[in-house]
C-alpha cells in the first residue's frame, strides 16, 4: 500500500523536453484509494467544524470553486478603483509546490491543528517510508526509489495535507490574499505609484520569510506582477518589485534568491495579461486576451462539431455543444459583464454558429428559435442567469463566509413597507465604467428581478424556472411577464415531480 507508480504528465506548457514541464502523478492501489477517501472525509469535516481553513482558500474544499476564487480578485480592485486607490497584484507561483513539502513541519502543523495522538500516528505512518516506481510510455523502472519529501500528486489525502501545509501562508502578510491550493494571488491597494511600489516590497519581505521558514520557494519565471488602474494613470518607468533581498548568504539553499518579479504592466500592449486559474486579467480589466483565449477554443471545437454534423444525431451534438462550447462560455461568466459589447458579440456569433451546426441550418437562419427549441441560453442570458443565482447562493447562505459582507441589503431605522426594502444597497460610482463590473452589477441584475419565484427556498426548482424563464423570452407565442404552475413546460414538471 505504500508503493505508488509515478507517471509524468506534460503541463503543456513550456518545452516538452524540459523535466521541469512535466507533473509528477502518483497511482495507487484502489484499496488506497478508498481508505484515503474515508480518512480525507473525516479530516475536512473536522477541519471544517474548527473553522481551521483561511476563509478565501477556495481549492479543493466543499462549497468552493475558481468562480468565487476569481470573482474575490475581480471585486477587491473595484472597490480598490471606486475609492480612487491603485491595485497591485502579486501571482507567486511555488516552484514544485506538492513535491517540496517537507514532512517534519508538515507534522508540526497537523498537531497544531489538532490532529493529535494515535491520529497523528496514523498520518506519521502514511507519509514515511514510501516508495515508488516511475513509468515513462510503456517502461517500467526496476529501481525503488524512497519518498523522503513532498506529498502525493494524483493521491485524494495528498491535496488535503497541502492545503493544510500553506493555510497559514496569510499571516505572513497584510496583501489581501486569495487561494486556491498552490496558486496564490495578492493584492494591495494605495493611492499612490510610490505608496504602492514601498508597500508591495516590503509586504514580500515578509512573504519571503515565511517560504524560507517553510522550505518552499518561488518560481522566479512564472511569478507576475500587474498593476491594476484606470487608463489615465501611468505607471512610472523606475517601478520596481523584488521578493527577498537578502544582503549576504544569497547562495545559501534555506534562502530565496534576490528575484526581481516580472512587471506585465511595463511590457508592451500585446502581452499585459496573467492567468488566474483560467481566466486571463488585464491591467485594465478589458478581458481582451481572456476573449480572446475562449474564441480561440470554441473555433477549434466548431470545427470538430462540424465535421460531426453529418455522422451524429440531434441529441449527441447537443451534448458535444455543451462539452467543448457552452462549458468555455459558462465558465467564470459571471465576470463576462466586464468586457465589451463588442467582444461578447464575437463569441455569440461564434454560439450561433454552433447552433446552427447542431440543426443543420442555414449560415443566416434566424437562431431565436433554434435556441428555444434546444432550451440553450444565450451568452448575455448566460451571464444574467449565473449572476442572478450567485446573489440568490448569498441570500441562503450557500457561498464561503468570505462573500457574507459583499452585498448588503438597504438598511433604514425605521422599518418602513417601502418597494426597495428587499433590494440590495449599490453605492455611488465615481467612473462610469465600474457599473458593469460584478461588484455593482450582479447586485443591480437582482434589483431589477422581479419575478414571483425570486424568493423560492429551493435552490434547484429556482434555477429550472430561471432558466426557463431566459427560454421563455424567445417565444413570441407566450406572454413575456407570465411563469406560473400553469404555464411551466413538461421538461421542468416532470423533472420536478
């Protein structure tokens, strides 16, 4: 049970011929598996009921997704903006993160978080004296090499333990810090370029203290800084950030290395852009590059789908619409709002033609009632449904306590029947274009919803009658203010009853 096959999978990054570029995954025995699944289920839960976790770690934990990771970002630097602040962003990113922790403090912290005693004991036993075998293509080494260091990639307990081994990694600084496992994004806001520049730097020392204390370090090509601003603002030439200035023993292992991290900001216009967990931002949170990005996936599985048309039914392309098409522009739309009209019109026209292809229709035929028939949504309904059902996980407390204080609803000292009573407080903008970002306008979309299941207690019935309600706005047969029991169509009653 303590042997593991590790096989190296390309991160498709980077030079195939480069070890560093491939991810070390380790495969286990199924007996492993199941027992590290009830071992991981007992330990979330006991973590969870201690409230151990830091409150905006959204990997791998219940309840938690890159959607919410992003959507912290999005919002810190727009009320950042809204107070005429500039926002700085650090993405470290830790070199060989899984594979260099180091077992002592991992136990260290594993008591720390109560995990005591015969407990302790069981996970000492788990993560000592372990071994493996590495497989490249069909080859199979002999040696057995011991496991002295890091966690298991590929393992269900070794993401846990991770979690555990970097949760503490926000107390080393005062950046507003979001993560999601080993990606980690910070953020810092002044009202100033020479504020910002002195505050990141030494806000980093601190950082650098805690990797050294950790025995991690930074990868120095993959950690990037981007200033977020208006477009009035320009950043000065002699902006400089640096983690970790060690002036002596710069040579030694325990030490990070005096790296300089690159500025996305001073580069040119073409390449301003970091990816966050899939999403690429920009300093000016256009969403061009990331537009872009998506376009370049959907065309590729447009031509597939194409080439499918005439092989496949109605049904199968349908599920490979919503596999390689609809899951790009699914995917973080609630923050879609952001970009311009223009860009969002160029992956509808690219959503359009994917419907077309599923019916076999014409390159001009109207697509109002392909997307009817299908129950399809379209991109700007997309975006309105996702965000109108983020407020509604809000309002019943189905989102991580770090979104408790995002929105709040109107409060007054007399409690007076008034028509917005219910509605959510949108505070004054100071740039116009900060009323298409989340923060301002998924509160605003809620506002202005105002349908007779807005207040439904079931999450699932009040999806289906939103998205029908999205549908129902294509049909020009029925009337556009009308969803009742009466007139709720037999795909949502019969999955209901």
């Amino acid at each position: 049970m303590k042997t593991s096959k590790t096989v190296p999978v390309y991160k498709r990054s980077g030079s195939p011929l480069e070890m560093t570029n491939y991810r070390p995954i380790s495969l286990i025995n199924a007996f492993s598996k199941i027992f590290e699944k009830i071992i991981s289920h007992q330990l979330i839960n006991f973590l969870i009921k201690s409230d151990f976790f830091y409150d905006k770690q959204f990997g791998f934990l219940p309840g938690r997704s890159t959607n919410q990771a992003v959507l912290q970002i999005i919002n810190f630097i727009s009320s950042a903006w809204n107070d005429n602040k500039i926002v700085g962003g650090i993405f470290l990113d830790i070199q060989k993160a899984f594979d260099s922790i180091n077992h002592k403090i991992l136990f260290d912290k594993l008591e720390n978080a109560g995990i005591r005693g015969i407990a302790l004991d069981w996970f000492k036993s788990y993560m000592q004296n372990r071994k493996q075998r590495v497989k490249v293509g069909q080859f199979l080494s002999n040696n057995i090499r011991n496991i002295d260091l890091g966690v298991l990639q590929g393992s269900i307990l070794g993401v846990i333990l991770f979690l555990i081994y970097i949760n503490d990694i926000f107390q080393a600084s005062s950046l507003f810090s979001i993560l999601f496992a080993d990606d980690i994004s910070s953020l810092g806001a002044k009202n100033n370029f020479e504020e910002l520049e002195v505050y990141l730097n030494d806000e980093l020392k601190k950082i650098s203290v805690w990797y050294r204390a950790n025995l991690l370090s930074v990868h120095p090509m993959k950690s990037k800084v981007v200033i977020f601003r208006p477009h009035f603002s320009q950043i000065p030439v002699n902006f400089n950030i640096v983690i970790d200035n060690n002036d002596s023993e710069t040579n030694s292992p325990d030490l990070i290395n005096n790296v300089q991290i690159v500025s996305l900001s001073n580069q040119d216009s073409k390449n301003r852009s970091v990816r966050v967990l899939g999403v690429f931002l920009d300093e000016f949170l256009k969403l061009d590059d990331h537009i872009y990005h998506i376009r370049s996936k959907i065309l590729h599985s447009l031509f597939k789908l194409n080439r499918a048309k005439c092989l496949l039914s109605k049904k199968s392309l349908t599920l490979l619409y919503y596999a390689h098409v609809h899951s790009h522009l699914n995917y973080c739309s609630v923050i879609l709002s952001l970009t311009t009209k223009k860009n969002l019109d160029s992956l509808f026209i690219l959503q359009k033609r994917a419907i077309r292809i599923i019916y076999k229709a014409k390159y001009r035929d109207h697509t109002n009632p392909l997307f009817y028939e299908s129950k399809i949504l379209r991109l700007n309904d997309i975006i309105k449904f996702n965000q109108i059902v983020f407020i509604y996980d809000q309002i019943n407390k189905n989102l991580p306590p770090s979104f408790n204080d995002t929105w709040n609803k109107h409060c007054r000292a007399v409690d007076y029947n008034l028509r917005n009573k219910e509605d959510y407080y949108i505070p004054m903008l100071k740039y116009r274009k900060l009323s298409k970002h989340p923060l301002y306008d998924i509160p605003r979309q809620w506002n202005n919803f105002d349908l007779n299941f807005k207040h439904c207690l079931d999450r699932l019935k009040f999806t289906k009658l939103l998205k029908y309600h999205y549908v129902h706005l294509l049909d020009i047969n029925r009337s556009p203010d009308c969803i009742c029991e009466l007139c709720i169509p037999p795909f949502i009653r019969n999955k209901k009853k």
